[in-house]
C-alpha cells in the first residue's frame, strides 16, 4: 500500500462517524481507531538492523551460556560526512531529472567545475520544469539522487566542494 492512499484513507475515516478501520492485504494490516481522540495507523514492523553481531552460544557442561559480542566493522566514510561541502537542496517536492531530456547529455557529473547561476537539474511538480541553479561556485563531488527520483522539499542532490 503507498503512503498516499494511507494518508487519503485516514483524511476519510476522520471525516466519516467510524471509530475504527482495519484492512488487510498481501499480508500488510492497517489498523485506525477514533475513539482516543487520535487517528493512528500501524504498519508491519520492519525488521532491526543490528549494530552488534552475535557470535554463536558456548555452553560449558557446568556453567550458563557464554555470549561474545563481535563488533560489526564500520562502512567507510562518504563524501557526505565531509562539513566543508556545501549541499545543493531541493527547493520544492517533485521528481528530479539530471539532463534537460532523455537523449540530452546530464548538466553536470562528480568532477564537474560550476558556477553559481549553472543549472544542475530540473525538479518537474505539477508538470513544471524547475531549473535549479548552484547558488555556488565550486565542483560537483557527489550526486545524491538518481535521475527521475521523487525528492522532498529540502532533500540534498548535490555535493560541492566550494570554490
């Protein structure tokens, strides 16, 4: 179920006089109850992610189990950990799109040197193609999006490395 149709069927089991909604399907269950005052909503719960792996169980013949705790190595850091660069944001929701068409080259790529009125994307809402511009002169280190994904208002796309 997407998000958007969550949201529409919470906007009408508040408008209508129903205390409580449940639906299932393909194994998801949405649960709404009114009577508290709040509309709320459950999800299937997703699974934790461990910070720490476990290392098997040694059971001695005489004492309780024994637990070793094995550190999960840390993932290397990326360009986007760096505070000296600068993020380009979106300005608005919409979809993001790296070149001015499909067969058109990309405005810019990681290396790429910019200056701040260059366009770097386009972000189409409501079929209004947005330019965005830099707002910065330096060079493009990391794309954080992927051409043609919805971006939310204020979602880094860019990585810069100020001029």
């Amino acid at each position: 179920m997407k998000v958007q149709e969550i949201r529409e069927l919470i906007k009408l089991v508040d408008q209508s006089g129903i205390d409580e909604f449940i639906f299932e399907s393909a194994g998801s269950k949405l649960k709404m109850r009114k009577s508290t005052g709040t509309t709320t909503y459950a999800a299937a719960p997703e699974a934790p992610k461990p910070a720490v792996q476990q290392a098997p169980a040694i059971q001695h013949a005489d004492s309780t189990p024994e637990v070793q705790e094995v550190p999960v190595p840390e993932a290397p850091k990326s360009a986007q950990s760096d505070s000296s660069l600068h993020k380009i944001t979106s300005p608005m929701v919409g979809t993001f799109y790296e070149s001015p068409s499909p067969d058109a080259d990309v405005y810019v790529k990681p290396g790429s040197k910019i200056k701040s009125d260059s366009v770097v994307c386009i972000v189409e809402a409501m079929k209004l193609f947005n330019e965005i511009e830099a707002e910065i002169d330096g060079e493009i280190v990391e794309i954080l999006v992927k051409d043609g994904q919805l971006v939310e208002y204020g979602q880094p796309l860019f990585l810069v490395k100020p001029e």
